[in-house]
C-alpha cells in the first residue's frame, strides 16, 4: 500500500513540476545506448541548493518513477525528517525512507543494510546539507562531499550510478525563503557512471585506505565542472 502511496506522489510531482516550471536536461559523457535509467543502483544529484530539488522528477521516465517508489531507499537528514511539512513529503517519496542523523551510527547502517537487495535503488544528496546564498552552508563553511556516498558504492556490487549536475535552484527558492516562485527554469546535466568499473578504478588507483578521500575529491571535481547553467556555453 505503502509503495502504491509513493507511485501517485511521484506522479503528482511529476506532473505538477512540469506544470509550473520549465525542468531541462541533458546527458554528457558516454551515454549508454538505449536507455541510460536502466540498471541505476545509485542515484546522486550535486550542488544540493534547496529543498525543491525534488522537482527533476520532471525528467524521469514513468518507469523509473515506479521503481523508485517501490524500491528506493531515501536517506534523509533527520532535522528535515522531522519538519511537519517538508518531512511528510520526502517520507512519501518512496516505500523505504531512512532517517539519519548524519554520523556513521546505527541510522546510516540501516542505509546500507536495505541497499544489500539487488533490487534497490539509493537516491541521495551527497553533500549532505544546503548551500545558502552566501555561497557557503548554514554553519558558514564550504560545501563538501561527504563520505557516506563511498559506503553506498563499496556495498553495491555492480548497476550503474545516474549523477545529476544540478545547475542550483536558489532562483526558484532559496533555504529559508516562504513560496517558491514559479515558472522559472531549472536545469541539470546527467551522467552514467558503471559502479564496479568505478570502484575498481580507485580502488586499484588509492587502495582500501584511500578509497573514500578519492571518491570525495572525484565527486567533488565533477560537480566543480558540470554543475553550472550550459545554455552559457
């Protein structure tokens, strides 16, 4: 019943995105022939700028949307699992939502546990907070990508990862405003990455010991070149 809940919100949402905003994609690097949604273990979306990112529900296709709902695993931060509004919602985006609180306790190990059924799909925010308008966090620090994402990776053996570049949505709404506004633009560039080839890669590349500092610094390089508005190119 539960994940019947989740296909209708995601469909509304889909829907209602498509509605007030105009959502544009497109797909850089080697682009998988046929359908690059297929076999997506591991979903990531960079430059995290607002609680409204929810609306690149836009661009996927209905079939993904299903999947999500009935498999996808959604680990959110407590403090936003906890609001009477926003917290509702991203628990109704999918069968299996994971309250966390952010350190690597029993929360984020019940992350990794549901992740160990091939049929899942993790979709996350891997800098873990908000960038403000100052261009830093709330606490005034540089955003970063954190190293849960590396956990995700080790203990998902193949699939791909789908990385979404977002080009920010501060625009639309930034963290703390009331109302969104409508019918802007939002824009995200979207890349398949093979998981095992990328683990494999590091891996051989930096070792066990390394592993998590590299796939934070390659991360953090991609969003640094892919995160940005291309219709400025």
């Amino acid at each position: 019943m539960r994940a019947w809940f989740a296909i209708a919100v995601l469909f509304t949402l889909r829907t209602v995105a498509r509605t007030l905003w105009r959502v544009e994609s497109r797909w850089i690097g080697d682009v998988p022939e046929g359908d690059g949604w297929a076999h997506v273990r591991v979903v990531a979306i960079l430059h995290h700028t607002s609680l409204f990112e929810p609306i690149f529900a836009a661009i996927a296709p209905f079939r993904f949307l299903v999947k999500l709902a009935r498999h996808g695993v959604i680990p959110i931060a407590d403090i936003t699992a906890n609001r009477p509004v926003a917290g509702r919602f991203f628990k109704s985006l999918t069968a299996h939502v994971v309250s966390i609180s952010r350190q690597r306790d029993s929360t984020w190990r019940e992350v990794l546990a549901k992740i160990e059924d091939p049929n899942r799909i993790v979709a996350l925010l891997p800098e873990g907070r908000m960038l403000r308008a100052t261009g830093l966090d709330k606490d005034g620090r540089p955003m970063t990508v954190r190293a849960g994402i590396a956990d995700i990776l080790l203990a998902t053996p193949d699939g791909r990862m789908l990385l979404g570049y977002s080009a920010g949505l501060h625009h639309i709404h930034c963290p703390g405003e009331g109302l969104p506004r409508l019918f802007k633009t939002a824009r995200i560039q979207l890349e398949v990455v093979d998981i095992r080839a990328y683990r494999e890669r590091l891996l051989a590349e930096h070792g066990e010991s390394g592993f998590r500092a590299a796939v934070i610094a390659d991360l953090t390089r991609r969003r640094d070149l892919h995160c940005h508005d291309w219709t400025a190119e």
